[in-house]
C-alpha cells in the first residue's frame, strides 16, 4: 500500500489532517505548537484510494541531541520512507523562512510533493495562499483541515502521485458529477425527471418545492454520470427563510464537488439578473458549463430569440464566452440528447491540456499581433507560459511585472488563448509570476 508522509513546520495543521484522512482521532490537536513528537501511521482513505498515511513531527532547525532535533529526524525518516509527500503550510500565516528550508528539503528527496496551503477558510488567508506559489511546487491546494474543504482536490492530486494496486487501476471510472442549477422553477426537477425517465422527484407549479441537493445515479448512451437536482437560488435580498438559507448553501456545496454545471433558464424569460448571478458562481468555481435554454416550446420567435441570446451571452457572461447554448424542453423531453452530448464536449475541454511547446509557439504569434502595452513608461514584458493544469484550463505566465499587468491586455490573452485551442465554454485562469526561480538553489 502506497505511503504519504504529512510534513510541515509546527501547528500548521499535519495532526489535524491525518485524523480527517484516518477517520477518526488518533492524533492529539492543540493549538500549542511541537504536540506531535513521534511519527504516526495509520491505514486511510479519501474517495477511491486507500494509503497509508503518516503524521510527523514540525520539521525545526535545531541541534541533533535536542529533543527539536530528534523530532526532526523523525520528519526526515519518514520523508526517506514515504512514496509521496504532503507539503503542509498555514495560510493564514503565509509563507515563513522555516517553510522555505524545508522545501529545499523536500525538493532534494525526490519525491512526489503536493504543496497544500491549509487553514483557507480564514479570510486572511488569500495572501499566504498566493505566496505559497514561490515555494516552487506549482500551484498550492486550499484546504481546511478542520472543516473538510478541498478534500476533492486532495483526492485529485494523490491520484496522480500514490502508486495503486493493480485492483484499484482496473476500477471503473468514476461518475461524471453533473450539478442542475437555476432560478425557481426554471425546470430543473423536470429535466432530471425526464433524463432518468420517471418521475423520480416531485415537481409543480409553485417554485421552491426542491429544497434539498438529491444526488442521483444515471447512465447515458453507457456513461455514468451523478446528477445533482439542487434548490432554485433566488436573489439574495430575497432569501429569508431559515430552511431557504440552509438550501442555498447546499446548492454551493454540490456546485463544489461538480465537475460540469447544467445552467437551466427559462427560454420565456432568459438572462434574468438571478441567471447572471449563478453563471458568476460557476465561472468562480472553475466548472464547466452547459446552458439548457428550457420551456423551448413556448417560443413563439424561436429564430430571433435563439439569435438574440447568442449575441447577449458573451457581454453578459465574457469569462464563459462560447458556453455550449441547448434549446430544450424538458416536459416534452425535446433535445435532451443534444444537451448531453453538450455536456460531454465540455467536460472534455474543461480537461484539456496542451503541449508548452504549443502555447509558447502561440504566445510569440500573439505578442508579434499585439505588443504588451507600456507599464509606467516600461514594456510589460511574457517571458513564457506553461499550463499548470487542467480542471480548468489554468496557466502561468512568467512575467517580469506581475503586479503590474494591464487587465485589458490579459484579455486579449484569454481570448485568443480560447480561440486558437477550443476552449469555449469553460473557465480560463492566467496566473502571473515573477521573481527568482525556486529551483536555482536545487543540487
């Protein structure tokens, strides 16, 4: 069974984490630093993987004899035994002189290492966070070890670096998670009800039956997908009910553990602010997104409507320019395979990466079409680009001012980025950077 090592300065949260993942407390917590003084193994698992996982004490600089020091060398024993290490440091913090140490030491192991920026529930934490990037990992997980969040991402990143058993590969993939959203009573419950082919959830017409998020399983044309019918989102201002509250926040919820996002509207009254609003939340979450234009059937114009939503949608919605637009009507169960196939396309490009060769050969194209602007009297200047990942489509651009780059111009970047590779329909991040490379120091 494959084996990760959580390692870390003191009381940024390794102890914290290694219960979550074992499933129960067996590592002692406190807000005192230096609790944990032995190395700690247990059997965990998270989604799909079961691995060991070893919880060990704050890396410190300190003598050998001191008993830092003995702790310490704990640390750096299980560094030696684990296939993979889990870089923890506490966002709220940001990064200290004692994370950067310890980073070269776990650069210098070869070994796989996922940099994890924990405690990024606080609001003060966005700083850290960003700071984490020049530890030279890539680009940090958010993750709160206390209240479970970014536990799908973790599972995400542990799947490309624990070896599996041979079993555990020959398993099926897992579901395509699909999340329906949309105003109340736009029709989500009856397009689940019409893919599914009965009449699996309750529907009328008073808005606001659904409250909560129901997880479904379903199969089409042999794929697997888990379909999530969630509660209508009205506008904030609107929201009073206690339940109606509790039902949002189970809407966000299962928007963060979606991979594609069905944005359902009423083809009577498109683009209402409530529609812009969720499109927002989807585009800040990275998900992909499919637009299902329902109650199709009702239009009487359908030509000039179909005409006038793909000319209104990219100025009302610019960071998902190109989102797949599938008229439907889900009572009559009208272009529901269209809309599925739609689905699929832009999980498809959602999971798209693309060679750095290829990027950088199209970022030169693009720098000669148009020059960087002037920065306070100096040229803006990209050195290179290179995809960070997938889920979505996120790049970086090594820049020589990053602090500093006109917003237009990113734009223009994002733009003729999704032009030129397909990528309509789906978040773009540009990360900048700039500054000493991480690796100069590397033996």
């Amino acid at each position: 069974m494959a084996t990760l090592a959580i390692i870390g300065r003191p009381n940024v949260g390794k102890s914290t984490l290694y219960n979550r993942l074992a499933g129960k407390r067996q590592a002692l917590v406190d807000d005192r630093p230096g609790v944990t003084r032995d190395r700690l193994t247990t059997e965990a698992r998270l989604g799909p993987l079961a691995f060991t996982v070893m919880d060990t004490p704050g890396l410190e600089e300190a003598k050998e004899s001191s008993l830092e020091g003995r702790m310490t060398a704990q640390s750096l024993a299980a560094i030696a035994e684990a296939d993979a290490l889990l870089f923890l440091i506490d966002a709220k913090t940001g990064v200290t002189a004692e994370d950067e140490f310890f980073a070269r030491l776990a650069r210098k192991s070869g070994k796989p290492v996922i940099l994890a920026a924990n405690k990024a529930e606080s609001k003060s934490a966005q700083a850290g966070y960003m700071e984490a990037y020049r530890l030279g990992f890539g680009e940090p997980l958010a993750i709160s070890a206390e209240h479970g969040g970014g536990m799908a991402e973790l599972c995400e990143a542990l799947m490309e670096v624990l070896p599996q058993e041979e079993a555990q590969k020959e398993e099926a993939p897992s579901p395509l998670r699909v999340t329906i959203m949309g105003r109340p009573n736009a029709g989500k419950s009856t397009l689940i009800n019409r893919l599914l082919g009965e009449d699996r959830l309750l529907t009328g017409p008073e808005a606001g039956i659904t409250r909560d998020t129901v997880m479904l399983p379903f199969t089409f044309d042999g794929r697997e997908l888990l379909l999530a019918d969630t509660a209508g989102m009205r506008r904030k201002a609107r929201i009073s009910e206690k339940l109606e509250k509790m039902a949002v926040r189970e809407t966000l919820t299962s928007l963060q553990f979606a991979e594609v996002a069905i944005l359902v509207m009423d083809a009577t009254l498109p683009l209402e602010k409530q529609d812009n609003a969720l499109a927002s939340l989807i585009e800040q979450e990275g998900r992909a997104c499919v637009i299902a234009l329902n109650k199709w059937d009702l239009v009487a114009d359908k030509k000039t409507v179909l005409e006038e939503m793909q000319y209104m949608l990219p100025r009302v919605m610019p960071r998902l320019r190109g989102v797949p637009l599938m008229p439907i009507s889900a009572e009559k169960g009208k272009g529901l395979k269209e809309l599925m196939q739609a689905v699929f396309a832009a999980y498809e490009t959602w999971n798209a990466r693309i060679p750095t060769a290829e990027l950088n050969r199209w970022l030169e194209g693009a720098l000669v079409e148009h020059t960087p602007p002037l920065v306070g009297g100096r040229r803006f200047k990209i050195r290179y680009m290179t995809q960070h990942k997938a889920r979505p489509p996120t790049f970086v651009l090594f820049v020589n001012r990053s602090k500093e780059a006109p917003e237009s111009y990113l734009r223009y970047l994002t733009n003729s980025l999704r032009e030129r590779f397909g990528l309509d329909g789906t978040p773009i991040r540009l990360l900048l950077r700039s500054g000493k490379n991480p690796y100069a120091d590397k033996e």
